[in-house]
C-alpha cells in the first residue's frame, strides 16, 4: 500500500496524498450506506426526513436555532444575502482573498461587492481596511452589509466586525464554507453573524458526497426566508410569494452527512493535533521563520479563535518551486488562492487593478496548504517535512 520514492540522499520519504478520503469512507462504510439505502427504500428524495433531521442536528452543533440545507456552498451565500433582503442597489465589502463564490454570489443577488484587504497574519478580512472601505464608501453606494470569510478553518475578528455592523447599521454574514464546528470566543461560526453560509463541497471537513450547501441563522425570519427561497419562493405549494430558486439540500446527501456530523468535532480535534505537530516538526527542524526572508511562516492562529484547520498553509519562500519540488516527490501540496478576486478576468468590470491590495497579492505569490485530514498518518505528515527541510538544505 505505501509508496517509496527513491531517494539518494537520505531516508525514503512516502508519497503523500494532499487528500484521501476513501480512508474516511473505510470507516464510515457501512453506517453511511445504509443510511442511503434508507433513503431508497423510503423514495422520499426531495426534502425527505433525513433533511430535517441534519438541520437540526447541524444547528445544534452551531449553537443556532435555525439551519437551512441548501444546494451547496455557493447557494447558501446567495441565500443567506436574499434572506436578509440584500439585493440591487446595495453594496456588502468582502475579501479578495477567497473562493470565488464569495464575491460571485454578491453579483448573483444583484448587490455590488466592494473588496478590502487582508490581515497580514491571519489571511482574513481585515477589520481595520474594512472601516477605511466603510467611510470612504459611504456617500456613493449604499453599504448594507460585510462578508467575512473564515478563511483556512479560522474565524475572522468577529469582535470588530460586529462592532463596526453595529456601529455603522451593516449586515454580517459569515462565509463559514471552510470552518464548521470553528469558534471565536467560544461561539460557534455560524452563530456569529446575522447569516451564515456552510459548504460541504466533498473537500471541506464537513462534506457530503457531492453539492450541498447550508445557511445558520438566530433570527426566525431570515430563517423562514431562507426556507422559501431555497423552493421557488414558496409558502403554500405553487403560490410564489417571492422569485426564489430550486436550492433544496439533497435528501441523499443530508442521509450522509447526518452520519459523517456525528465525527466533525473528532476530526476537527485530529486536524488540530496534526497542525501543532507540523509546527512542532517545523520548528525542532529550524525551518520557521517569523518571514519569508528567514524561513517558512507557519500558520498563525489568533488566541480567541479555535481554528478548525479546514487547511494547514504556511507562507514558503520560492513557493511555485518547493511545490514542483515536493510534486515530483508525489508529495500533495496546493495553492489557495494563486490569484486573487479584485484581478480576475470575469470581474475586471468592478474596476480594480494590480497593486490595489498588496497584502492579498503577496498572500497569493505565498501561501502553501499542506496535507491536511484527520487521517492523514504521523509518518506521512514527517515525509512531507522532511521533503521541505531537503529543499530548503
Ligand atoms: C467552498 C467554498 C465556497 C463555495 O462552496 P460550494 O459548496 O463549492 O458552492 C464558498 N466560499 C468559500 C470560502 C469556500 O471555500
């Protein structure tokens, strides 16, 4: 099963997936597929009972009332911003420094993103160039909301961003895709904001085997919202009170993940011992450095917030180069996110350019996600160490 690279100088080091997941799917095979025999038997695919059953459970687990299984990730941002009436003449500030569907699903509910930059540190949105975009934004576009993205599995600077929502009467919606069972100061990510958005993409660590998406909410009516929305805008059977969508969570991938939810708190725990062992192997081998200049950076992780290490990233120098390096070693490795949103093709109409928001674009040019999952073995995790202490020698 374990493969060997030949290597001339030192020991063997083992080819490392940058994600298996057939080794979680080992263990969870037989409970998970009875769970969508179930399914079958009952023929209750469209919001059958395993739906209800997941948003529950999942909202329990984010210390919220109200969970709405949507499509996917991506839905379940545009959802979150329909819900809470974010649509054509407003304008939400967010990151540039994520997945698309960030900013995408701000356009797609008809609202303008406008983008400030990143924590130098943390690789989320930065409070303080957010309050710099609020005042000088103020006047020309009508702000209503923020989008902080809980970017790698680490919540955002919540204590500010709701202290500047309050403040200036904005909307917080969490992108929580990357950070479920996350918390800062002890509240869970998705209970932190007005809205939140989950995704459980089949890489996240909360995943279903295909889409699936979900928004949490405190508030009853953005919650009933959502609900309608995510059906055609729906109350009553084909009586549209609103131009919703077809967004209704998959009742085969809700059988799966009310399985895989009972183990995130588990994984999340593994992913954590995994992330202080890379930094301990990092740092016994004096390869971290406090930059770029004097070694690699490892992940900081801000003392309210338990990160949930959706992803292990360290800033590397000669990133592009240690990646082929450790490619050719069948070591995984991955970048996100080589190019930042302000400077991409399809939203060059938002008018941004090059050298906008440095921070982001160094983050870019930097950042290295390592192998990551909870199980993911102690000796692969010192294979990939060893194969960066060999570049760097
Ligand atoms: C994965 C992800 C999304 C989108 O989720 P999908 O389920 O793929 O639509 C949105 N934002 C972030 C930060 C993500 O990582």
């Amino acid at each position: 099963m374990i493969e060997m690279n030949k290597i001339e100088n030192g020991p063997k080091l083992l080819a490392v997936p940058m994600l298996d997941f057939s080794r979680e799917f080992a263990e969870i095979r037989d409970e998970v597929l009875a769970a969508i025999a179930s399914v079958c038997e009952s023929q209750r695919f469209i919001l059958g009972p395993e739906v209800g059953r997941f948003e529950e459970a999942a909202a329990a687990a984010c210390g919220v009332p109200f969970a709405i299984g949507c499509a996917s990730g991506t839905d379940a941002l545009w959802l979150s911003l329909a819900a809470l009436k974010i649509g054509p003449g407003d304008a939400v500030i967010t990151t540039p420094f994520s997945f698309f569907a960030t900013v995408s699903s701000i356009l797609r509910c008809g609202a303008k993103p406008i983008l400030a930059d990143i924590d130098e540190k943390t690789f989320n949105l930065s409070s303080e160039a957010t309050r710099d975009v609020v005042k000088n934004a103020s006047g020309h576009k009508h702000v209503v909301g923020v989008m902080p993205v809980h970017l790698y599995g680490q919540c955002a600077d919540m204590n500010a961003f709701t202290a500047l929502a309050n403040e200036q009467g904005l909307k917080v919606i969490e992108d929580a895709a990357q950070a479920f069972g996350a918390s800062w100061e002890g509240v869970r990510a998705g209970a932190l904001g007005d809205a939140a958005a989950f995704s459980f993409y089949p890489t996240k660590n909360l995943s279903a085997f295909g889409d699936a998406g979900m928004v949490t909410t405190k508030d009853s009516v953005t919650s009933e919202r959502a609900s309608m929305l995510r059906a055609h805008g729906m109350r009553r059977r084909y009586f549209h009170d609103e131009v919703g969508w077809n967004s209704r969570l998959d009742t085969l991938q809700a059988a799966v993940l009310e399985v895989k939810l009972r183990r995130v708190e588990a994984g999340n725990a593994r992913r954590r011992e995994l992330a202080e062992l890379y930094n301990q192997r990092f740092t016994s081998d004096g390869l971290a450095g406090a930059t770029t200049a004097d070694g690699v950076v490892l992940p900081f992780t801000d003392p309210r917030a338990e990160h949930v290490f959706h992803q292990y990233v360290i800033r590397a120098p000669r990133r592009d180069a240690l990646r082929e390096y450790l490619s050719g070693l069948s070591i995984g490795s991955e970048v996100y996110y080589p190019q930042p949103l302000h400077v991409q093709e399809s939203l060059r109409f938002l008018g941004y350019k090059q050298g906008d928001f440095p921070v982001s674009e160094r983050a870019a040019a930097e950042v290295l996600a390592l192998p990551m999952y909870p199980e993911l073995r102690v000796e692969e995790l010192d294979s990939v160490v060893e194969a960066i202490r060999r570049f760097y020698a």
